[in-house]
C-alpha cells in the first residue's frame, strides 16, 4: 500500500465513477464482518455468561458469522487467553465430558470498553457517510444532543 504526502497529492477535475472506490479485499469478511470482530463478539458474550467453545460459535452467527471453522474460534480464544483477556478452566460437573468454560477477564472487560466506544465513534462516522451518501443534509451539533 502506497501513500502519499500532502504535497504529493494532485486534485483532479474528473468527476469520480461509482464504484470505483472499493476497500482493500482482506478488510471486510464475507457478508461485511470487519477482521478482527470476533475477539469483541466473545467478549460481549463472555460478559453476559461464562461460556465454551461451541455456545461462542452459536451465539457468533447472531453478529453476522455463519458457518465458522471450529479451529478459527479455538485459535481466537487462546490467543484471547494467552492476552489474558479471557480465562478458562476445566468444568466436569455436568455428568458429560469435561469442557472448557471460558470467562471474560478485568482485562477483558476494559478491552471491550475500548472496542465499544471505538464503535460508537466508528458508528457516527459511518452514519454521516450514509446521509451523504443518500444526499441528505449533514448533521449539526444541534443534531448530536438529540
């Protein structure tokens, strides 16, 4: 990726094609998921309840996964562990075999606020694109209290 100083760019008169403007191809998973959103998908679900690996795939579906490779979500959580945002430990008292019940760390809990109001920025941005795009007036400040 190439980029250029403020002195270097040139403005040009042509008036842009639609379409022509398309982000990089690894930035957005199919069906528009950004990289790196599981590790906040988990972590917003660790928040309500601790919880193991196949209920994090079932509860990921709800935030635009499908059909996830079991070892992408296993790879996630130990990295998110060895990150010492999540923890785990062995749970056997259900009578079934032993699972790995993972659960959302104080670490944790500050790194989803982080990606929380991250988002929320991300969002109002996003919102603005979306209103000039459809070509209606920009927000004020006014707007903002609302």
């Amino acid at each position: 990726m190439c980029f250029r100083k403020e002195s270097e760019s040139t403005v040009s008169n042509e008036k842009p094609k639609h379409g022509s403007a398309q982000p990089p191809g690894n930035t957005f998973r199919t069906g528009g998921t950004p990289r790196n959103w599981l590790v906040p998908v988990i972590l917003v679900s660790l928040r309500e309840w601790n919880s193991y690996g196949y209920e994090l795939m079932q509860r990921a579906s709800a935030f635009g996964y499908g059909a996830m490779n079991p070892g992408t979500l296993y790879r996630t959580l130990r990295q998110m562990e060895n990150d010492g945002v999540v923890e785990s430990s062995w749970e056997t008292s259900r009578g079934g075999p032993a699972r790995r019940m993972y659960a959302i760390t104080d670490a944790g809990e500050a790194h989803l606020d982080f990606w929380a109001k991250s988002l929320e920025q991300y969002q109002h941005i996003m919102n603005d694109f979306v209103r000039l795009y459809l070509g209606k007036p920009s927000r004020t400040n006014e707007d903002e209290d609302l």
